[in-house]
C-alpha cells in the first residue's frame, strides 16, 4: 500500500527535517542497543548522552573535542560543495601536526611571540601540501581523489610513526614513542583557567565565519556551488573545473593541517602516536550531518563531540569499551543516508489501487 514517489523538485523541508530525523533515530537506536547489551537503558542514556555536559568544565571538554571536527569539516565542505571527494583529511591532518611539531622542535628553547603563527601557517601549509599530491593527480591523470586521498592516509601513519619512534623520539621518555613536551611558547594559551579549553576554540568559530562568508556570499564560493550542482553549466559559464579541484581539495588539506596543529600545541602538548582520534574521518559525518553550511557544522561537529566523549563516560561508568562511540557513529550516518531519500522522493499510500486487486482478486 505504501510505494515511492520522486517529488518534482527535491524539498527543501526535508533537507533541513532530515538531519533532526536521523538524530532521533539515532537516540532512539541508542537505548535499543543499551538494552540488548544488558543495561538499563534510562541510566545508560542519561551516563552517555548528558554527563558530557553536566557542569561547565565538562562542556569545555565538549567544545575542546569539537573544535578539530569543526576545522577539518569546514574545510572539506567547501570541496563537497564542487564533488571534489576528499577521503584523506586524517592524513592531512597528521602532516599538519607533524609540521606544525618541527617547527616548535626547532625553536624549543625560544620564548619568542612568533613561534604559534609559524606553528599554524606550517601545519596548514602541511596539510595543503599533502591535498595538492591528490589534487595534481586528479587535474594532470584524471586519478580518482578519493582513492588518492585514502591512501595518503596510510603515508602519514607510517611517515608520523617513523618519527617518534626515530629522530623526534623523546630521549627521557621512558620509551614511549612521543616528542618531547613542547615549551609554553609552543603551547596555545587557555580560554578557562582549570580546563583544558585553548584559544582553538575561538580561532575555530572565526574560521566558520569566514567560511560562511566565502561559501555563501563570495562569487568564487557560488561557482564552487555551481560546479557541483551543476557540472554542464559551470562549463558552460567558463568556470574552471581545475580550480574548483584545487580549491577544494588545498582548502580541505589546509584546514585539517590547522586542525592537526591544534591538537599538538593544544591538549596534546607534543606529537604522539595517540594524536588524532579518528577526527578526519568523523568531521566526513560531521559535514554531511551539518549540511556543509557553517553554521550546520558547528552544531553538527559538537554532536560528534558529544559522541566521543559519551563514549569515555560509557567505558568509565557502565562498563562498555570507548569504540561504541563508533557504532553510534555509524549509525547516525546510517539513518542520515535513510532520511536523505526523502529528499528527492515520498511515500504514497496507494490505498485505491491496492482494494481494486483485491477486489479482482475476490471476483
């Protein structure tokens, strides 16, 4: 009785409804899941979704853990908008933090007020370096940057394990592959004294203003609008499609580059094999989730957040590991593709034609 109709044109509504569905859903999916692992599902909703923001020391942690899914999601909407697929800003991100560390090992014994601008200008110049390897290939060969992309990732593993297990390894530290902690010039300066949120946070939302701005109200952001939506007209118009490449995929490197160099001179302090949490591939969520608008993102990105950090709580309290973040990270993503279809189609209730069959099928 129930069958699939394309709508004429794809419905705005739902476009914004869609999101909300898929959080509902999720939270529903939550307590269903507690309760076929054996727990209650009412305490282990309130340890997992509401003790991340219980007091304000914990919503600093919140804001903390948003701001590289903010700075990496941020980055790579401006290419999504344009198709250009950028699977590899955990790489990017690693190459960021890897440059943004050579610089503060470099200057380790300067107390100089330059030292966090050429910590940031090289982590972004890292992680843009690292998007222009797949955004050559995909202008010069025609190779499919997500495949490019996603394999880089595994490059920057290696290349970031090599250092701290080799020449950057910490002489006093115990054996641990990590840097040695960096100098306080090094460091980003705290927002809230007795918490471990930094001025990232700040320089995040900035960076989202400036996005909004770029994507919604410049011409270079309307045609990178164009040529994704509509590839034979921005041809048509004269826009590059190789500049939309390299902007899209040199914007997203940059920004998971800022991001990775947040995290090392932020709560991380040094470069370690623990330095990103899987944050390239979640601010992928974290921009479909948001819309690929700025402001979709700010609030999408501190879901994710919330996610992680619910994850730790559910580990330390209800006694389940922290990767069951990761399944609620699925399936957010699961039922946002699910909502999505109601985009472009919506459900009709055949009720007339199904009673004729039935009808026929009596006489």
């Amino acid at each position: 009785m129930l069958r699939l109709e394309a709508r004429p044109e794809a419905s705005r509504r739902m476009r914004y409804l869609s999101p909300l569905l898929a959080l509902a859903l999720t939270l529903t999916g939550s307590l269903i899941l507690f309760l076929a692992l054996g727990k209650d599902p009412l305490t282990s909703f309130r340890i997992f979704f509401l003790n991340p923001v219980r007091d304000l020391n914990a919503v600093s942690e919140l804001f903390l853990k948003a701001t590289p899914l903010m700075l990496i999601a941020v980055g790579l909407a401006v290419g999504y908008r344009a198709n250009v697929w950028n699977i590899g800003a955990e790489g990017q991100f690693l190459l960021g933090a890897i440059a943004a560390t050579g610089v503060a090992l470099y200057f380790q014994h300067s107390s100089s007020l330059w030292i966090l601008p050429l910590m940031v200008l090289a982590g972004a110049i890292g992680g843009g370096l690292w998007a222009a390897i797949p955004a050559f290939l995909r202008t010069r060969f025609h190779a499919n940057e997500i495949l490019v992309t996603l394999m880089l990732v595994y490059v920057a593993q290696f290349l970031s394990s090599w250092l701290i297990h080799g020449p950057w390894k910490d002489p006093q530290g115990f054996n641990f592959p990590q840097t040695i902690t960096f100098s306080d010039s090094a460091l980003l300066p705290l927002l809230i004294e007795g918490s471990r949120l930094n001025l990232a946070f700040l320089l995040a939302l900035a960076t989202l203003a400036v996005a909004y701005v770029f994507l919604e109200r410049s011409f270079l952001g309307y045609q990178m609008q164009v040529s994704g939506q509509a590839d034979a007209a921005a041809r048509y118009a004269g826009y590059s499609a190789s500049r939309a490449i390299w902007i899209g995929l040199l914007a997203g490197g940059a920004m998971a580059g800022f991001a990775g160099m947040t995290e090392v001179a932020g709560p991380m302090g040094q470069l370690t094999e623990s330095i990103s949490s899987g944050y390239g591939f979640a601010a992928i969520i974290v921009a479909f989730v948001g819309r690929l608008h700025p402001v979709g993102i700010c609030l999408a990105s501190l879901l994710m957040a919330l996610l992680y950090l619910g994850g730790e709580q559910a580990q330390q309290f209800i006694d389940l590991p922290s990767s069951i973040s990761k399944v609620f990270q699925g399936m957010l993503l699961f039922f946002l593709l699910a909502s999505d279809l109601f985009i472009a189609y919506r459900l009709r209730l055949d009720g007339a034609a199904t009673w004729r069959k039935l009808l026929w099928k009596a006489t």
